[in-house]
C-alpha cells in the first residue's frame, strides 16, 4: 500500500508577500532617484499649440508637420528656454511648453514667423508702384528706406543656408551684422548673383542684391567695387547689414540659422500660468492629499478597527505605489492630474471596504467562526465587484486620455495610474498585511479587534428594520424624473456657460495690488474697444477677463486698462483658444461622452446582462443631465476641467451599480424563483453599509479638496461631490427600479418570477452558501 503524498503548502500567500515586497522596494527605488515632470500650470510657463496650414505647394500632413518639428526645435534651443518640449499632436498640430517663459508674445513670434528666406536680383526701382507680384515672378517690394523695389524672382532660398551668426565689428565700428554662409549649391547661385549685379556701375539700383525674409527686405547692399563683373563673391558667405542692436541681430540669426518653415503655423491654443500660481497649486493639492488622507484613514479605522489600520498602511502604499508609476511613465503631473491624484486615494479606499464588508457576512454566517477564515472568504467574494467597478473607471480614464487634450488629458493618466495602483494596494498588499495580522493568536483570541467580528452600525439598523424599499418602484422612478426635470430646466432658462476650451477665446487672470470692482473694470474696458469683454472676481484680489480672441497687443492694451484700476498687476494666467480648436473640443467632449455611455453599456452587457446594463446607462445619463443642470442653475463654467469631472462622475456612479448587479447576479445565481424585485431588495440592503462608508470616504477627499483648493479645482470638487451624491442615490433608486421595470416588461419572462407579496427574506442577512459550519481555524 502506498503512502499517501503529503499534502503540498499553500505557497499563495507567500507568493503575494512577495509580490507587494517587490512592488513597494521597486517604487521606493523610483520615487527616490526619478522625479515626477511637474506640467506648466504647476510649476509655471507657456504652452504653445501651433497648427500646419497647407499651401498651393505643399500639405500639412504628418511628414510637414515633423519637419516643422525639427525647425521650431532648432530656435527653441537658440533661445536658451530650459527644459523645453516640443512634440507633435495629431497629424498637424505641434505643442510647445516653455517652462519659465512668462510673456510668450515674444516667443510667440519667432516660433510662429516662417521665416521664407529669399536671395532676389534688383531688376531698378518701381517709383510709386505697389508692392505685389508681376510677370514671371517680378515682385515689388519697398527697400530699407522704404524706396520700391522690382525684384527678379528668387535666385536662392533659406534651403540653401548653412549658417547664420550674429557678429559685432569691433574693427569699424559699423556695429552688429548677421553673417551667412550657404551651403555648396547655394555658393554657385550666390556667386552667379553677385558676378551679375557686379556688372552694373554703381548708384545703379540693379548692382544691388535684396535680401528677403517673410515678404520684408531686410537688406539690400550694393555688390562691392573690388567685386569683377561674372566673377561674384566666392566662398558663399555674405554679410547682412543695418541699425541692428544686439538682440535684433540675434533673433535675425536665429531665424536664418533655423531654417524655413515647411509650412506655415498659425497659433491656436496658448496657456501661459504664473510660478506663483503654480506654487499654490500645488501646495493647495498636497495639504487636500494630506488632510483628505488623515480623515479618511481615521474614518476607515473608527470603521474597522484593526483592518482599518493595516487597510491605512495599504492606502499610504498606493500613494507610494501611484507616485513611481507617474515617474517610471515619465508622466507630466498637471493641475487636474494632481486632483485625479487626490480623488483616486478616495476611490482606493472603496476595494478595501467592499473586503471588508464581505468579510462581516462570512463571519456573521459562520457557525465557528475565524477572522482569517472570513477575510480569505472576503476576498474572494469581492474580487468580482472589485474587477468590474474598477474596469468601468478605467474605461473613462482611457477616454480621457485619447479624446481629451492638455492638462484633462493629464487628469485621465493619473486617474487611470491611481485605479491600478487602487486594485494592486487592495488586494496584494491589504490581503498580506490582513493574513498576516489575522494569524496572530493574540488576534485569533480576540476577534473583536479585527473589525470585521461585528456587523457594524449601518447593518445592524437594517436587520432591525429590515424595509422593503422596492415595493413601489415606480415611485421612485418618478422621483427621479422630477429631479431630472427640474435640472434639465436650468439648461434651457440659463443655459450653459461654455469656457473658452469650447467657444474659442482669450481668457486672462490678474492679480493687483488693491480689490477691482467688476462692474467698472467692465465699462473701462469697453471704453479702451473691448465692449464684450466678460469680467468677473477671483479671490481677494483678482480679477479674470474672458474676451474673444485677442492678439498679443490687444492684451496688453487689457493688462494696462487694468492696472489702471488695481495698481501695480500680475498676470498669473493667460489662455488663447482659437475658434477652430474651441469647435473640435467641443465635438470632441460630445464624443467622449457619447463613447462612455456606450462603452458602458456594451460592458455591463457583457458582464451582466442587456437588462442591467441598460439601466445603467439610463442612471449614468440621468446623473449627466442633473449636474449639468445643476452647474448651470449656479452659474459655474462648463468647460475641460468639467468635462474631467463629469466623465469621473460616469466612473463613480456605475462603480454603485456594478457593485449593487454584482450583487443581485449573486443571489439570482442560487434563487431562480423569487422576484427580481425582492432580490434587488435584498441586494441593496446587503451593499448599502458598502455604499455609505465609501462615500463618505470619497466626501472627506472632495470637500478638503474643495476647501483648500482654488479656481477651477474648487469648481472640480464641487462638481464631483455632487457627482457622488446623485450617483449614490441613482445606483438605488434609479437604476435598481429602473432593472425590475424592465424585467417586468420583458417578452421572454418566466412566471416563475413573479413578485409574490410575502414578507421579504431579512436582507441584511448573509447569504445562504456562507452558513454552512465550517471548522475553526487553529491561530
């Protein structure tokens, strides 16, 4: 007879130890020796969007696009801006992001020049003629003092160029001059141009050779006497010559050296924040991630004793966790990123209590309960709920990311990042520290400690109640329609007020020494030719001017209207949106919304069924229109940061009912002939203690959030705590209903499930497969 084969060790939990060992060494290591890139509105700067435009001769496509890349690279660098990023977006947009750059009209003006640098014969000058074209290629153009020029069409072009320096002549005394050397085919054409002027006596104008750059003669010296007629200048280097100073020499350098434009650019987006701006920023984040943190650690631990400690732990390593990922990704953190960053700590939490709460039913349905028994239990109910509510949030963080742009697009990474560092903090390393704490004698002596030996105070209201809230489902159904009408009112009495992300624009944010009444910046402003300049406070001491779009001198004629009012001015933001990309955001945020529903929809319909998921999408449309009805009853601004918002809100609301579906395809998977009504019943009664302590950790987050932040972050948090409130109510009180009206119409529905009009099963009570007795666990 052969000996039985000794059982082999459970080696899982060793496996996780592991695991979360090496993933927090691993982003301690990153977090220590890789810094996270901070974005423009953070730590101060100017973001640039230049969009290609095609030409007769070329298109802005993709290889345009990447040349121009190259060329604007190349002045960037001569500008000495440090730390500089420039990238393509699309086919024929190209982003530029000057850290410390503070007034961007300069910068503006040399990335947006196309520098068309043009070497033309002087065929005599045109008398009173107009500049323009003439037959074959002959333009008019006026010279340094203004005398028309006729000029042969281009012999040479910026392609030809070598070089270009700035140079001062300290022999003479002439001052600064730009030195230009071409390249071996250009030094042919530049001697053949110059041989030819050099045939002409001098004072004629056709000894004369024009240098063009952009439609402007920048110089036009006659050829030297010592020159020979046929023979040119040899060696293909020239002097640019005029009143030039030091930096105009320079910029004039740094524009030939850079090379032409494959096509022109024209701005269409431009951000520039203030360091100060930036600083508080982050400051305001960082005390809301640090308080926001510590109230919900305490909230979790006053719930949950012991488990609520070590779920902490947990929780300060997935901001660890989070932090690493960011850097290793080489991600930029932003204004809304940073919010997503401190949102996503309140949602870390939610993975934590759905185990938790599962782990009270195992225990409270045990006849011999352990704390390890019920965890390990806890887990592996959870996990399902934990998957699915995740995977929904992800699928709007996805959106973001590909259909948003800028600093929204920022807030989707680390939303996205914060949700997987979310799960890998719950169940690896929460479920390590939890085994290991529950294997402890002291603690398998003292079930109480752990928090999850009682059902909590939630629970024990509803198994003393025990109400059947679906009784009347179509009342609550019409509540919500109420609600939803009385939203849906707001957008068509006040209607939305788009930011300029959507409507095109200039947005300006001032700081002044002294308080600015509105109402008279307003009427000054429109005595200085800005009649529809909308002008509002912001804060103490600001004052924020939203304009159509405005040049780069029409803002300073705005900046010094408002000095003179205020005193000595900041200016701590400037946003210009042209009216093209304000259109495409606009599509583009109906896009994303539009793809979240129906993303949702398909995946709830395949994790669940059509049923399901169709109610889901109704309760996500529902708490859509409520906030923003709601946004526009207060006035608030619907622009991208809203946008952030209101598809986080989507994520939230439908974490609710996937948990809350979960849930009932649990007891419908053992129960086929109760009523879907009574099920659902029981389903919410069972996942409500879930539902209120996560919001309530979700609220400690968004109103620290709210409190210590500023401007548009105060708007975000507000939106997302009204978000959370109606998400939480639709959950159960829309989409639940909203499933059992369905089914109830539904064409293939067996009789079986009709609703009967007994009592209800007690609904707080565990489910039946967590009673069987098992043996207890030795400590």
């Amino acid at each position: 007879m052969k000996p039985k084969p000794k059982p082999k060790p459970n080696r899982s939990p060793r496996t996780r130890a592991f695991l979360a060992l090496a993933v927090i060494a691993v982003s301690l290591y990153i977090a220590v020796t890789t810094p996270v890139r901070l974005g423009l509105d953070l730590r101060g700067g100017t973001q640039i969007v230049l969009e290609t435009r095609s030409t007769p001769t070329t298109d802005a496509d993709r290889a345009a696009t990447d040349r121009t890349v190259e060329v604007l690279r190349g002045r960037i660098d001569a500008l000495g801006v440090a730390e500089p990023t420039i990238v393509r977006s699309g086919s024929n947009r190209v982003v530029v992001e000057l850290p410390g750059v503070q007034d961007p009209r300069k910068a503006a003006d040399v990335l947006g020049r196309t520098a068309q640098l043009t070497v033309h014969p002087v065929l005599g000058t045109a008398g009173t003629a107009e500049p323009g074209t003439g037959p074959a290629g002959e333009r008019v153009l006026p010279d340094e003092s203004g005398q028309p020029l006729r000029l042969k069409a281009a012999e040479l072009t910026g392609q030809d160029v070598k070089g270009a320096d700035a140079r001062f002549d300290q022999q003479s005394g002439a001052g600064w001059h730009v030195t230009v050397d071409f390249k071996d085919g250009g030094r042919d054409r530049w001697a053949r141009v110059t041989g030819d002027a050099a045939c002409h006596p001098a004072g004629d104008p056709r000894r004369r050779v024009a240098i063009v750059l952009d439609d402007k003669v920048i110089s036009s010296p006659q050829v030297d006497p010592s020159v020979s007629c046929k023979a040119g200048i040899a060696g293909g280097s020239t002097q640019i010559t005029g009143s030039f100073d030091d930096a105009e020499a320079r910029e004039l350098a740094l524009l030939v050296k850079g090379g032409a434009l494959p096509v022109p650019v024209e701005t269409v987006e431009q951000r520039t924040v203030g360091a100060t701006l930036g600083e508080r920023a982050v400051s305001a984040g960082a005390w809301a991630a640090v308080i926001g943190t510590a109230l919900t650690s305490l909230f979790i631990i006053v719930m949950y004793r012991l488990m609520g400690a070590l779920a902490t732990v947990a929780l300060a390593c997935y901001g660890l966790i989070s932090y690493a990922a960011l850097a290793a990704l080489g991600a930029t953190l932003t204004l809304p990123g940073l919010a997503g960053f401190v949102l996503a700590i309140g949602m870390a939490v939610d993975a934590n209590v759905l185990v938790f709460e599962r782990a009270r039913e195992e225990h409270a349905g045990r006849s011999r309960p352990s704390p390890r028994s019920a965890l390990t239990a806890g887990f592996r109910s959870a996990f399902s709920a934990i998957a699915d509510s995740n995977v929904t949030t992800l699928i709007a963080a996805a959106l973001l990311f590909f259909l948003a742009s800028g600093p929204v697009r920022g807030f989707g990474v680390t939303l996205g990042i914060g949700v997987l560092a979310s799960m890998i903090s719950a169940l690896v390393i929460t479920r390590v520290l939890a085994d290991f704490a529950a294997s402890r004698p002291a603690v398998f002596r003292r079930p109480h400690i752990t928090g999850i030996a009682t059902t909590g105070p939630v629970r024990d209201h509803l198994l003393r109640r025990d109400p059947f809230l679906m009784r009347h489902p179509r009342r609550w159904l019409a509540a919500s329609l109420a609600v939803l009408a009385l939203a849906a009112s707001g957008i068509v009495v006040r209607g939305l007020d788009f930011g300029i992300e959507f409507t095109g624009g200039r947005l300006i944010e001032y700081a002044t020494t002294s308080p600015v009444d509105p109402d008279r910046a307003r009427t000054a402003l429109a005595e200085a030719g800005f009649p529809r300049a909308v002008v509002q406070s912001s804060g103490d001491t600001g004052l924020t001017v939203r304009t159509e779009e405005l040049t780069n001198a029409e803002a300073v004629t705005v900046e010094k209207t408002v000095s003179g009012l205020g005193g000595e001015t900041e200016k701590v933001r400037d946003e210009l949106i042209g009216p093209s990309l304000g259109e495409e955001l606009r599509r583009d945020a109906l896009i994303a919304l539009g793809l979240a529903l129906g993303a949702q929809l398909l995946y709830l319909a395949a994790r669940f069924r059509w049923l399901f998921g169709t109610a889901a999408v109704g309760a996500l449309a529902h708490d859509v229109v409520i906030l923003v009805g709601v946004f526009a009853w207060l006035g608030k601004p619907v622009d991208g940061v809203f946008l952030a918002a209101l598809l986080t809100v989507i994520g939230y609301s439908v974490n609710d009912s996937v948990v809350l579906f979960d849930r009932v395809r649990e007891l419908l998977g053992r129960d086929r002939r109760t009523a879907l009504a009574r099920l659902t019943n029981r389903a919410i009664l069972q996942t409500l203690p879930r539902t209120v302590n996560t919001g309530m950790g979700a609220v400690l987050i968004l109103a620290a959030l709210a409190v210590l932040a500023q401007d548009s972050l105060t708007d975000f948090a507000l939106a997302l705590l009204i978000g959370v409130a109606v998400g939480t109510y639709s959950s159960v009180f829309t989409a639940a209903p909203l499933v059992i009206e369905l089914d109830r119409r539904s064409p293939g529905r067996r009789p079986g499930r009709r609703a009967d009009r007994k009592a209800p099963p007690s609904a707080a009570s565990p489910s039946p497969d967590v009673r069987r007795p098992q043996r207890q666990e030795a400590p």
